[in-house]
C-alpha cells in the first residue's frame, strides 16, 4: 500500500482544491475521508455528512489527470503509515 499526494475537491467547486494523501488499498471497495478534509474543502465547521458524492481526485503534477471517486464516507481519523508516503 502507498500513500500519494494528490489534490482533492468538489466537482462543483474546482477552485477549493486542497492537498491531501491519498492512500492506495488495492483490497479496499470504499473510498474514506477525514472529517477534516470535508470541513477544509467546504471551509465550514459544520460538516456533518456521512457520505458524499462528487468528489474529484488530481494528480499533482498533472492538472489534467483527474479520477472522480464513488460515494466517499468520512471518518474521525483514516488511519495511515507515514513511512509509506512516495
């Protein structure tokens, strides 16, 4: 498993992207989030979704290489492996 800096956003949104570490789990079906990362896109503090939809994920060093993820589920803390990130 690999952690990759990628830029994350609202497909509704393009503007508020911000940087964050994706984490690679080719065994997982789901795709999570912190329930920091969602309060920093919709810069509010009042995020209390579950579950969303929209959500676009871009390479860093390629503007135009972008992959919409399924329906994301937040989480306190998505757990990860500093010593994995690339």
């Amino acid at each position: 498993m690999g952690i990759l800096p990628v830029f994350l956003f609202h497909k509704n949104d393009p503007t508020k992207r911000i940087k964050v570490y994706a984490s690679l789990d080719n065994a997982s079906g789901e795709t999570f989030v912190s329930d920091l990362v969602l309060k920093t896109i919709y810069r509010t503090c009042n995020v209390t979704m579950k579950a969303i939809e929209g959500l676009v994920v871009a390479n860093i060093k390629e503007d135009d290489a972008t992959f919409d993820l399924t329906r994301t589920f937040t989480r306190n803390i998505v757990p990860a492996d500093c010593s994995k990130i690339l």
